[in-house]
C-alpha cells in the first residue's frame, strides 16, 4: 500500500516536472538577445543570412512558398496511400518532384536559397520554410508579427501531385481541397490575405511583376478590396493563364481570387476583411500559424517567435483607388451591404511591376 502510494506520487512528480522543464528555457545568446530556449540562438544567425538575401530579392516568393505545405491530405492517407506530410520540408528535400507539380513551376531559385540557407546553419528544410515565411512577412507594413516554432524532423517524403490550390481551379475544388488539408471557408479566405504582399510571374511572362492589388509592399485590406471592383481591362497585351479582367492598369486577377471574392461561401468573410485591417492581421497570423503546424505536433515544438522582427505600421485607411465608385464594387456578400470606404484622390493609378 505504503509502496504503490509512493510510486504514484513519485509518477506524479515526474509528470509534473517534465513538461515544465520543457516549457520555459529562457537563454542569452551570443548576440546579447534573450530567448525562450537556446536551441531558439541559431536563428539569429539564420536570419542575417536571410536579410542578405532579402536586401537582393523580394520577401514575397518566401512567402509563397508556404502554400507548397497545403499538399497534405488525410483523406489520400486514409485511403491508403501517402497523402503528404504538410510543412515538412518536401519541397526542398525533394525538389526534383515536387517542382515539376505545376502551381509549384516558379520556386525554383527561392528553394534553392532556402536550402543552401538551411544547410549552412544544420536546422531543418521544414523550420527553414516557415522562418522564411515569417521574416518575409515581417518586411511589410502593416503585417503581423507570425508565430516561428523551430523543431521540425530534418527528413521527409515527396508529397504526391495535384493536392496544391491552382489559380483556375473552382471554388468547390479549392474549398474541398482545403477542408481535407483541415481549413475552413473563413479560413481559407483568411490565408488569402497573402495575395495582399504578391504579384505573379509565371501566370502572364509578359507583365511578370504584376501584383494583385495596388500597394504589394504593403500588408493592407486594398487586396480584399480592389478584388471586389469590376473587371475592366486586360493589363498586358495578351491574358494569362488562369487571368480574368483587372479593374486597374497594371493589376493582375486570378481567377480563383475573383470567384472566392463572390462565392456565397466565402464573399462575408471577405468582406468583412476588406474594412478590418486589425481583424485581416490576426485571421492571418492564426491561420498562418496552423499552416506551419501542419502534419507536426505543436507540443513537440519549440516556440522562437523572438526572433522574429517586428513588422512596420501601416495606417493607411481603407480606400476606393482614385477614379473608382461604389458602384463599381460587386458586392456579394447577401447579409450585409458593402462599407461606404473613402475614395482615394486624383485619376485612376498605374500600378507599377514588382521588381523580383
Ligand atoms: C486558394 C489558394 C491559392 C491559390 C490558387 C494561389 C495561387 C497563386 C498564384 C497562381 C500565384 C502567382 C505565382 C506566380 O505566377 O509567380 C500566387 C502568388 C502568391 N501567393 Fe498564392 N495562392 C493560394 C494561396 C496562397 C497561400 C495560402 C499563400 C501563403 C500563405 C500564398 C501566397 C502567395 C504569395 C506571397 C504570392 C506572390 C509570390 C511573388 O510575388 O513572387 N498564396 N498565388
Ligand atoms: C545537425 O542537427 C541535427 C539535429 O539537431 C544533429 O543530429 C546533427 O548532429 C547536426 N549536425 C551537425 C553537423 O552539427
């Protein structure tokens, strides 16, 4: 009796004592910086290498690279067969496949940077991703400070094909296709708010650069907005794949973006961002934070958010662009009408290329 009570206290104490001892490492490291955990030291190191990199490049295909990670499927799993394993590196380990997967055609140079990246500092290709994707973000105004967990395994396996969103895919296949991958309608939109800081370069070669709203350096609600206005003109001299008619000069619209924007499964939420600049940072940051969880278990995880840099303010308010009404805004959201938004001053802008 005596015995069994003592081993259980002597369990229980274990119990108690462990996780705790995981939880709270707090370390200086050799830069001066303090941090949750030593093993959170190292990036620091990544990151100068990285801000190299970023003084040369847009952040923004290091933010793109994130969306490889939605290859992960439970139902093919469930089935069988290897369904992907989420932010696991794959696109970098197994490059030679997961290249060829067509919405993945324009990483090559940023996975190769990644990968070089990761081996020079030993961390792993999948925390080299999701770190990538945070110091990008956090070049932007405006945009939230993500959360960067480091602990991922340093090996993984190629994900099979067409499990990645494609610009002409519809709304049901994007949407169903996310479900699976474990996200929501609102979610999905939610995620989106990265087409706020994005331009393409594969879609139309002719007008390579082009964003998807008027301020891609910025992480603000115009994205939600400008995808809402009227298609009008064709910004190049010839339509991309996957493009559909653009309200401004300049602008490129895909067409996935132009169907979510008024699909009645989607449309409220979308709304709702496109006046809701606080609320479109922390919709992003949490969705952010499960895409870079996926196929991991958090717990096992270590939490080096610190090391992520602050992101500037962006207090711009929320604007028609000059020369736009309203009335040029195809409001689809049933239950509520569109916000009455300022009108930004002077003629219709040019939207100018994105230098990559
Ligand atoms: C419905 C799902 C999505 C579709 C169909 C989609 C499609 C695309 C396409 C076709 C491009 C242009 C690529 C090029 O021509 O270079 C693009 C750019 C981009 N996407 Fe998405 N995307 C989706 C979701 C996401 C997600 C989840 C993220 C990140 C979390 C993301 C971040 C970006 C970024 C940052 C760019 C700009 C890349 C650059 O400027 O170089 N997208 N997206
Ligand atoms: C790289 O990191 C892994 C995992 O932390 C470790 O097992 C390995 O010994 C390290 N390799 C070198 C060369 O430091």
């Amino acid at each position: 009796m005596r015995f069994a009570a003592l081993v259980s206290l002597v369990a229980a104490s274990v119990a108690i004592a462990s996780p705790a001892a995981h939880l709270k490492k707090r370390a200086s490291c050799p830069g001066g910086q303090t941090v949750d955990d030593a093993q959170c030291c190292i990036w620091f190191d990544v990151l100068d290498d990285l801000q190299t990199n970023l003084e040369r490049r847009s952040p923004k295909p290091f933010v793109f690279n994130s969306m490889t990670q939605l290859a992960f499927s439970p139902a093919l799993t469930a089935s069988g067969q290897f369904g992907g394993g989420g932010s696991d590196g794959s696109i970098i380990e197994h490059a030679d496949v997961e290249l060829t997967f067509p919405p993945n055609g324009n990483l090559g140079g940023i996975v190769a940077s990644e990968r070089s990246i990761a081996l020079a500092h030993n961390v792993s290709f999948a925390d080299m991703i999701q770190f990538a994707a945070a110091a990008g973000v956090a070049n932007c105004a405006g945009a939230p400070r993500l959360e960067f967990l480091a602990g991922r395994p340093f090996t993984s396996q190629a994900s099979p094909p067409n499990l990645v969103p494609g610009p002409g895919n519809t709304v049901t296949r994007i949407l169903d296709r996310m479900a699976d991958a474990g996200f929501s309608a609102d979610e999905t939109v939610d995620l989106l708010a990265s087409h706020s800081i994005a331009a393409q370069q594969g879609l139309n070669a002719g007008i390579a650069g082009s964003p998807f709203d008027s301020t891609p350096d910025r992480f603000d609600t115009q994205f939600f907005i400008e995808t809402l206005l009227k298609g009008v003109l064709n910004p190049g001299p010839t339509t991309g794949f996957a493009e559909v008619l653009s309200p401004l000069p300049g602008e490129f619209r895909m067409q996935s973006d132009f169907a979510i924007a008024r699909d009645p499964r989607t449309s409220c939420r979308w709304q709702e961002l496109a006046d809701n600049p606080q609320l479109m940072r922390t919709a992003f940051r949490t969705a952010m934070a499960k895409l870079a969880a996926l196929g991991n278990d958090r717990s096992s995880l270590v939490d080096c958010s610190s090391v992520i840099p602050n992101p500037a303010d962006d207090d711009t308010e929320p604007t028609l662009p000059g020369g736009k009404v309203a009335d040029d805004i195809e409001g689809s959201c049933a239950a509520t009408p569109f916000p009455v938004l300022p009108i930004a001053p002077g003629p219709t802008p040019t939207i100018p290329a994105v230098v990559i």
